[in-house]
C-alpha cells in the first residue's frame, strides 16, 4: 500500500467510528485485539526489572503486553546499536507478551523554540526506536498550558508537534499516543482542543484516569467528549485503590466495545508484584464482567 492511499484509509476510517473502530481503521497497521485485556506499563512496579525478567514477569502474571518507559532497568533506549534492537524484538516474539511500546516524556508545550525542536526531533529518534523492537508506536505527553504565553498559542503549537511527528510516524507504520496528562492539558476541554486540532489519524489518546476526569460535567460526559480519538492503550492505577470510579470506566469501555489495551500504571510499593500484578488482573477480570451484566 503506497503511503498516499495508506493515509487516505486512514483519514477515512479514523472518523467511521468510536474507541477501537477508529483503531480498527488502522488494521493495515496494527491488527484489532480480540478483546479488551489488561496489560502493563513499567512505571514503578517494573522500573528495577532487566528485559529478560520484565518478559518473564508478564508472562507469570497474565499482563501479556508491556509498555517500556525510558531510564529503566530493561534499557530499551536509543543508543540500542542494530543488532541489539533485533534482539530486543526476537525476544519478545519468543514470548507471549506484546511490546506495544516506547513511553516517553517528551512534551511540547515549551515557548522556546529550540527545546520544541529538541523534543519533536528526539520523539522521531524514538519512533524509529519502536519500528526496529517491533513494537507498534510511541506514547508523547501535551505537557503543560504555560501561564505567560495565549492558551491558544500553546494548544495549536502542541497540535502541529503531534501533527508532525504523527506524519514521520505514519511512514514508519507506528501510533503516537497522547498521554492525557501535565498541568492543565489533563483537563478534558483541554485536551479536547488540541485534538480538534489534530489532522494525522494515526495520532490517538491515551485515556489516563486522572482526577480531572471527574470535574463537571463528571465522568461519563468527559469521556464521551473525546472518545473518538482513542487509540489502542489506555492508562489505569491500581483498580482497588483509592476513589477513582474504574466500576464506571469500564461500563463506558465495554459499551463502546473497546478493544485495546488497558495498561496498568502501578505507582504502590506492594511487598510481593507479581503477586500484587495477579490480584489486579482479577479485579479487571471482576470489573468487566460487571460492566458485561448491565
């Protein structure tokens, strides 16, 4: 498929529908999940695991796909030389787990012109990073609203970012995930403009169950606001703690018929993880299927 038709299916199918349709559109790319599953990003609970043992982890627990975040013990970075980038994917196909992934922190809401650039730039490095493990794309943040410079300015100087490393991704067939997250830019109406603003349909929302989901108009609102523009991972804390309404999420999930990943972004310091990675997947488990009897 020549890159010009590639992107007119995808502008195509991008608006034929909600949560995974959109994410179905893109099947040339990234083949539909069956179902939606619980997977795993490294944040804490796997920042001290080597990539070997991560793997092994994953596939203990039954989080049977991953998303690497950088400076961490499995050094999936990018000054992996070529042959070391094929092991890297050779070992995750020898397994069950999926890398569906580089998490990055780049952000590209700098008024300064030089560390915008730094940012889009170093992103493409590691779009190419995740085209050579196998993986399938890259999760960006907005990152913030600075107070001195027009809200305006910022949110389209932060779409054209996204719009520009989404083409240079979409060449190389990988998702950039936006991340709903940073001062300000978590905030649903927020996030919402910015993506108005989007024109590269391989450029898909990472939901992230922040607080600010839960400002009025509240929950179910929110999500419906920007559901046409999520991707295939979303980001979730631990399901049985705290007040966050995952009970809520997920009936919003399993009535849209999501097909993605629900990633596990653990920021608790359990005594024993793969026992702690266990329960969670049983509490996804139970929270699904009660999503499933409404």
């Amino acid at each position: 498929m020549s890159i010009i038709s590639r992107r007119d299916f995808l502008s195509q199918t991008a608006s034929a529908g909600l949560g995974m349709a959109a994410v179905s559109g893109l099947s040339s790319f990234y083949p539909a999940a069956p179902a939606m599953r619980l997977g795993f990003v490294t944040y804490q609970w796997g920042r001290d695991w080597d990539l070997p043992t991560l793997i092994a982890n994953c596939e203990k627990t039954g989080l049977l796909a991953v998303e690497l975040r950088t400076q961490h013990a499995h050094k999936v970075e990018s000054n992996l030389s070529a042959s070391e980038r094929k092991e890297v994917k050779q070992r995750f196909a020898d397994s069950r787990v999926t890398c569906l992934g580089y998490g990055s922190n780049f952000e590209y809401h700098s008024p300064d012109p030089a560390e915008l650039r730094r940012n889009i730039e170093q992103t493409k490095v590691y779009i190419q990073l995740c085209k050579d493990i196998g993986a399938t794309g890259i999760k960006i943040k907005p990152n913030d609203l600075p107070a001195a410079v027009p809200r305006e300015k910022t949110i389209a100087q932060i779409a054209a970012s996204f719009n520009e490393v989404g083409k240079f991704a979409q060449d190389l067939e990988q998702l950039v995930r936006v991340e709903v997250h940073g001062h300000l830019t978590q905030e649903i109406p927020n996030i919402k403009a910015i993506f108005e603003q989007v024109t590269e349909p391989n450029v898909k929302m990472c939901w992230n169950s922040n607080p600010e989901d839960l400002l009025p108009p509240g929950l179910e609102k929110n999500f419906n606001s920007v559901k046409k523009w999520f991707g295939d991972t979303v980001h979730v804390r631990e399901l049985n703690e705290g007040d966050y309404p995952y009970q809520q999420l997920m009936d919003l999930f399993v009535a849209m018929k999501y097909k993605g990943w629900i990633l596990l972004e653990a920021r608790t310091e359990p005594a024993d993880r793969i026992s702690a990675m266990r329960e969670q997947l049983s509490v996804f488990n139970q929270l699904v299927s009660n999503a499933k009897k409404k």
